[in-house]
C-alpha cells in the first residue's frame, strides 16, 4: 500500500511541478504537504501500533525518542495526523488519526497537569473540528473541567507545575506559573462556547489578565516563570527553566505568547489582547540576533553580556548556538492569523519567510531519514541538556498548521 500511495503522491507532485516554473504558493504548499504525508507515513511504519506511546524526539544515536499519554507532548501526534487529514480528505489519515487519539481519553480526569490543553485539545479537540463526534466533545469539556481545578482564584492564574524549587534552587516555588500556560486557554474559551457556561470564559480572560500584568516587561519580552503567593497573590519569583537567563528572553516563550495572546483577541475581541500580541510579534522579528532566515536562536540573549544562566550544564561543550526550528513554527502559524486581523503585512512576510525557510534543505529532514520528523534543528531544553538540536513532534505540529493556515489566507506570495 505505501508504494502504490507514494507513486501517487509523487504523481501530484509532477503534476503541481508541470504548472509553473515558479515556487508558487500553492505548489509550496502541495509539496510540502504530500513530503509530510510520506514522512509521517514512515513513522508510522516504524512505530506499528500505539502501544501508548507517542512519537517525542530523537535519541542521541539518532532512533525515536517516546513518550506516554501523560507526556504534554504526546497530543501533537494525533493533531499531525488530523491535519493531513484535513488536506488530503484521505479517510485513510482520518483512521489513522482515531486510532492515535482515542488512546489519550484517561487525560480527562488528568488535574496534574496544566497542559491537557496540548494533549487533549491538539487531539481531541481537531478530531471534533473536523468530525463533530459528540463523544469527543464531552471527553474535552471534562477535559476543561480538569483545567479548571488549577486554577487558583488568589492567584488569578491557573497553575502550571507544582511546588518545587527553581532551577537555582533559590526559592521554593509555590504556584509557578509559565507562559505556555497561555496556550491551554484555548481549550476554555472552546468549553465556553460550547457549554454556554461562562465560567471557563472567565478563568481563560482572568489567566490572560494576570499574564499580561506579571509576565511581560517593558519591551514585551516576557519571563518564563513567575511564581506566586497562593494566599497573597503576589509575585514571588520571576525566573527561566527552559531560557538562558532569568531576565533574558527564551524565544519559544515569546512565541506562545505571541500565539496565546493571538488566539485571545479571537475569542474575545478585545483589542488590548490584540496589541500585545503584536508588540511581542514586534519584539521577536525586530530583535537584533534574530537571524536573516527568521528561525531564532534557542533564546535571544544566549551569552551576551548581562544575562546570567543559572544552571549547571555547560552549553561551551556545543561549540555553537543552537535554533529553535519549534520557535519559528508556533510564531509562523501565529503571525499568519495575527495578519489577518491586522492586515500588517510585515506578519505576513516574515511567516512566508520562516516556513520558506523551515521548509529548505536546512531544516526540512531527508525524506525517509530522521526518525520520521519534518524538521530538525529545534531545541527542548538546553538548561537541563535535552533534547538540543533534535527534531520534536510539536515543531511539526505547528509547521503542518501554518501552511494550512497559509493556504486559507487569499493574498498570494
């Protein structure tokens, strides 16, 4: 079946060669999805069955890197495979997506973790998008009634990791609260609408508020962690896990943020959402060390005076700075929307240049190669010395939904 299906998906691909001479938008957009068909169909191949785990990373000999259902990761899997089968209408890809999301159901009642949103949401979630399985919708509003008991309404803010020390063992964190978190709201607003029940609304725009007020700085970077005070609500801590300083700006943070506060003026159509999102868009494609492709460093300050790393892994043993093809991909997908309601077309362009750009040779995988990743060159979290300069599935995930996004957007490249 999988010769037959490349011979046919290297057919269109002749086909979309035949029509012009030129790059155009939609022969972009045909190519790379059809590579992203063949690809994921070698992961797919490698994996055989779910057995409840889900396709993460790479090892550092080069083989797949899993996770389980609990993993925050592992709902982007099953969004990759509802995406292509979103492009290609193949009930194929649709079986395929099922099977790799109905395994991830026992995250309903999940109230450790903040991130259900990208677990159940990425899944579930584009499941009922695009099939309007009622089952799915009463799996994610459980889901959301999960998230809900995070929420601290001292803090105003849902909370993120439990207690523990930081990561310079200064403070011990009581309520720290990171800014993927903006991320998760997603999954609220969606609850609200579909339950008519407003409280979710609230907690989603409460979060939002908080963040905006304790996150960002003055030059609309923002912190990683800000850890609070359950009784009090003030702010404890302001620190990195996943950056290289406190006070420096980790450049995947700027792009859930610019992402997360994106998606909130959709939802609620306050345009103070608006312009935060577009002065952490600012931020980001200004930033003097964002590189001419646009694909970022792994954060914006690594090793420029005043901007001290607190950890202990000795980044010198890499020789060079790494990207972050993940950072690249959630802001592409963000800015293609956050054109649309601005109709800057300084958004626009520089998100045709970051997935142009994700998409050469450079950072887009041989076919067939790679552990079945679209891309390389991202990086987890080099504080901790994971998963540097790898491939990761929601670099993918947020690749897949820019093009599609791109492909909805009517002004041609």
């Amino acid at each position: 079946m999988r010769n037959s299906r490349f011979a046919f998906y290297s057919l269109i691909l002749l086909l979309l060669a035949g029509c012009t001479g030129t790059d155009s938008k939609k022969q972009f957009i045909g190519e790379n999805m059809n590579y992203a068909c063949e690809q994921t169909r070698y992961m797919l191949e490698s994996l055989g069955d779910t057995n409840g785990r889900y396709p993460r990373s790479t090892k550092k000999d080069g083989s797949l890197s899993t996770t389980d259902i609990y993993g925050w990761t592992s709902g982007f899997f099953p969004g990759t495979l509802w995406f292509l089968y979103e492009f290609t209408n193949d009930s194929c890809w649709k079986e395929k997506a099922v099977e790799w999301t109905l395994p991830l159901e026992p995250n309903r009642t999940n109230t450790k973790d903040h991130d259900v949103g990208f677990m159940m949401y990425n899944s579930f979630g584009k499941g009922f998008a695009l099939t309007k399985n009622e089952s799915y919708r009463d799996i994610l509003v459980q889901t959301a009634n999960s998230l809900m008991t995070r929420y601290n309404p001292n803090v105003h803010s849902i909370q993120s990791w439990e207690r523990g020390k930081s990561h310079h063992d200064t403070i011990i964190w009581q309520f720290p609260v990171i800014i993927d978190n903006m991320m998760n709201l997603e999954l609220l607003f969606w609850a609200a609408r579909e339950t008519g029940d407003k409280k979710y609304y609230d907690v989603a725009v409460t979060h939002a508020n908080t963040t905006i007020k304790n996150h960002l700085r003055e030059d609309f970077s923002c912190y990683h962690v800000v850890d609070y005070d359950t009784i009090t609500g003030e702010v404890r801590d302001r620190a990195t896990a996943q950056g290289y300083a406190d006070n420096s700006a980790w450049a995947r943070g700027q792009a859930w943020g610019i992402y997360g506060f994106t998606m909130v003026y959709r939802e609620t159509g306050d345009s103070k959402y608006l312009s935060v999102a577009q002065k952490m868009a600012d931020f980001f494609l200004h930033n003097p060390s964002l590189p001419e492709d646009k694909v970022p460093l792994w954060d914006f300050n690594a090793g420029q005076d005043g901007y001290t790393k607190k950890w202990k892994f000795d980044e010198t043993k890499i020789g060079y700075i790494p990207r972050d093809a993940s950072a690249a991909a959630i802001a592409a997908s963000a800015l293609f929307e956050l054109y649309q309601y601005t109709k800057n077309p300084e958004y626009y362009d520089s998100a045709v240049t970051m997935i142009h750009s994700l998409a050469s040779e450079q950072y887009r995988a041989v076919p067939g190669s790679n552990a079945g990743f679209l891309l390389m060159h991202s990086t987890g979290s080099l504080p901790h010395g994971k998963e540097i300069d790898v491939p990761l599935v929601y670099a993918d995930y947020y690749f897949l939904e820019a093009l599609l996004r791109y492909q909805k957007i009517g002004k041609e490249s």
